[in-house]
C-alpha cells in the first residue's frame, strides 16, 4: 500500500473511532448529546462501520 493512501486510511480510523468512544461512553452514562439514544445508537453504528472499512482497506490494498 502506498504511503498516502495508508496514512489517509489511518487518519480515517482514528476519527472513527472517536465516534465508536463518544458513542459508548454516552451510552453508557446514558447522556445523550442531542438527548435521543438513537442518535447515539446512529454515530456509533456509523463509527464501527468506518473502523470496519478502515481496518479492510489498510490490511487488503497492495
């Protein structure tokens, strides 16, 4: 994988996955920031899935 794009992909992650921690500590204080749970839910959800894609494409691309 070249440098940029791997560095681009980790960039990625690592904002991800500041969603995924917002979203679990909320949850679990049960403190919402627009006081809906399904929002949480959402960011979190939305989280895993860019951590998912960051983790493929940095572990898959030549």
């Amino acid at each position: 994988m070249k440098k940029v794009k791997h560095v681009f992909w980790e960039t990625i992650l690592i904002l991800s996955s500041v969603l995924v921690f917002r979203s679990m500590w909320l949850l679990m204080d049960e403190v919402s920031l627009f006081y809906k749970v399904s929002v949480l839910a959402t960011t979190l959800i939305i989280g895993l899935v860019v951590c998912g894609i960051a983790y493929y494409r940095m572990a898959h691309t030549n």
